[in-house]
C-alpha cells in the first residue's frame, strides 16, 4: 500500500472515515489511530505493527463527551484525575461500554481511555468525529517513534497515512492507571508521576507484578522499547568500553565514545533518549551506555524503559 504523507488534520481524518488506519504525533509519542468502532481497521494496526493480539489498545478522545461512548462508567477515581489533568499524557482504565469491540481491548473487559494535549492530535481527532484507538506507531518491540522520520522509518509502506506534526514534547509514552480497583494503580509510568497523582488521590499506588501472576497490563510483559544494540545502565564511568560504543546521560563521558548524546535535564533525557537509540542502530553501534536517573518526576518513566531496553 503507498503511504500518504500529509501535514493536513482533515486529509488525515479523511482515511480513518473510509476505514483507514493513520500515524499522528501526540505529545507523548506517535500513535497509529483507528476508528474505535470498525473492527477490520483494527485488525489492520495489530498487522502493520506485527503487534501480538493480547496486547490491548489505548482510545484517544477529541473531547470530554467521548468518554462516555467507551465506558460503562467513569469511576469517582478517574472522574478526579479527569478534572485534575485531562487533556495530559494519562491514560485511565475503565470498565468498557459493550459496544466497543473487543479486538480493540484484547479480549479485556477495561479499556484505557486518553485526551491528548497535542495541538495536532487535537484537531485530528476534532476532525474524524469518533475516539481512535492507537498505539505507538513503531514495529512492535522497537522504540517508540518520537518523531514522523521514525513513523515512516518503521512503517512506510504498512499504513495509509502519516499525519507529519514536530517531534513530541515528552518523547515516553502516556502514564497508564487503572481506575477499576479499590486504590488506583500505575500499571505504566509516564510523564505525570506518581506524586502527580498522589496529590489528587493520596492512595494511588505503583502495580509491582507479583510472581506467577499474569500482568494487569499485557504489554507489560512483551519486550519493548529495545534498540538492536546491547543496552548497559551505569552510574559512574569506571566501566571498559566495548567497540562502536555509544553513551547518553547528564554528565560529560570519557571521550572515547563513537556516539555522545549530553543531556540538560532528565526532561531533556526522556525527550531524546528513543531517538538516540535509532541513531545508534542506524550507525551500527552495537552497546549504548545510559547514565543512570534519580527516579523522582519524570525520572521514574525513564529509568522504567531504561530498564527494559536493557532486559
Ligand atoms: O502515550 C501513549 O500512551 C501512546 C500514544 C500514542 O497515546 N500510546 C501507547 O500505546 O503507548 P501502546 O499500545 O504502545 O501502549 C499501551 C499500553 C500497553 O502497555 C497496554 O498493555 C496498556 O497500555 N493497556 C492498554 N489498554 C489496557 C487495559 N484495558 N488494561 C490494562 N492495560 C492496558
Ligand atoms: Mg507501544
């Protein structure tokens, strides 16, 4: 299929009507959208992302409204978080309206509802008239995209159109609490932390996997967010350098790096860092050294894919 590039919302949006699926940027990352209701536009995103099909995914609103379409009921939890954050990079769980199709959740009876803060997104979403359901457009298993050149890196050629907007302003995916139990879980961290939400409702808690349990979240236990080259945490320099060697962190390295991405902040860091790893594929560096993060504020996402970029 040939991939149209646009810079247009509403030539965008005209695919997803006639049953299309489309990359669009969000402030988070770039997501691959579908129209929530048509089932077969669906199953074309789990294919052009050779996504596994127990992986659900997260519908994005255009506005407040369209909540209601999705869900049997906006939990007291999430009608606060609403309030408190909405439009954000937070996606709330909720127990799912029966007409939502269950290719869209994975078979599961929650489904994870965003409003985007992404201008782009915004009038996009404005334009097609009905919640999308996206997740990150990249091949399954490789970094998120964080910018178009990514999108089409991965997946010209495998969507009917690419909605072309700036990199996004986080660069790590959406924070995901389920608002279905007694106490809210972060089953993912993002951009609004964990205090974040604390502030809102003090019991809010981070999901810890326990033993032989199977996931809250199924994409929790997929590999995600890998580069092809070997990814090493470190916390000091003391460490001997392998060939075609790449480092990203705060703090100035040793100069023998092939590759030297300096970061500002750890805003600066979580920005850059999925980028970063395509680069290094792209030149062949084979290991990618990461400065490790304190793990407060965004620093707890980072460190979280950090981590699994290095399973
Ligand atoms: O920032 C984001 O969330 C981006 C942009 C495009 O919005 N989307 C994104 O989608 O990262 P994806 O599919 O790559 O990741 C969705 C995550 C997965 O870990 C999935 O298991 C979890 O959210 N998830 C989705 N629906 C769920 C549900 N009903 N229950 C539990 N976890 C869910
Ligand atoms: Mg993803």
């Amino acid at each position: 299929m040939k991939t149209i590039l646009t810079t247009s919302p509403i030539e965008a949006a005209e695919f997803i009507r006639r049953g299309g699926i489309v990359a669009f940027p969000t402030e988070t990352v770039y997501g691959l959208g579908a129209n929530v209701f048509n089932e077969s536009a669906i199953a074309k995103i789990f294919e052009a992302k050779r996504r596994p099909n127990d992986n659900p995914l997260i519908a994005h609103v255009g506005n407040l409204e369209q909540i209601k379409l999705l869900v049997k009921e906006i939990t007291p939890d999430a009608r606060k978080f609403i309030a408190a954050f909405f439009p954000a990079p937070l996606t709330l769980v909720l127990p799912k309206a029966e007409r939502v199709p269950l290719i869209a959740t994975a078979n599961l009876e929650t489904i994870g509802v965003r409003m985007p803060r992404n201008e782009l997104a915004r009038e996009f979403l404005k334009a097609c008239k009905t919640p999308i359901v996206a997740p990150s457009a990249n091949l399954s298993g490789k970094p998120s995209p964080t910018d178009w050149q990514a999108v089409f890196e991965d997946l010209d050629g495998r969507i009917d159109c690419l909605l072309q907007g700036e990199m996004t302003e986080i660069g790590l995916e959406s924070t995901v609490v389920d608002c279905t139990s007694n106490a809210p879980l972060v089953l993912r961290s993002g951009a609004i932390s964990l205090e974040d939400l604390q502030k809102i409702i003090p019991e809010t808690r981070d999901y810890q996997i326990k033993k032989d349990e199977s996931p809250k979240s199924p994409g929790l236990k997929h590999k995600h967010y890998a580069p092809r080259a070997r990814v090493i945490l470190v916390s000091d320099f003391r460490f001997q350098i392998s060939d075609s060697s790449a480092f990203i962190g705060l703090n100035e390295p040793p100069p023998d790096f092939d590759l030297i991405k300096i970061c500002r902040s750890v805003e600066e860091y979580a920005h850059e860092v999925f980028a970063f790893f395509r680069t290094c594929d792209r030149e062949n560096i084979t290991t990618i050294y990461c400065e490790t993060v304190a793990e407060n504020g965004i620093g707890a996402a980072l460190t979280d894919r950090l981590k699994r970029a290095a399973e």
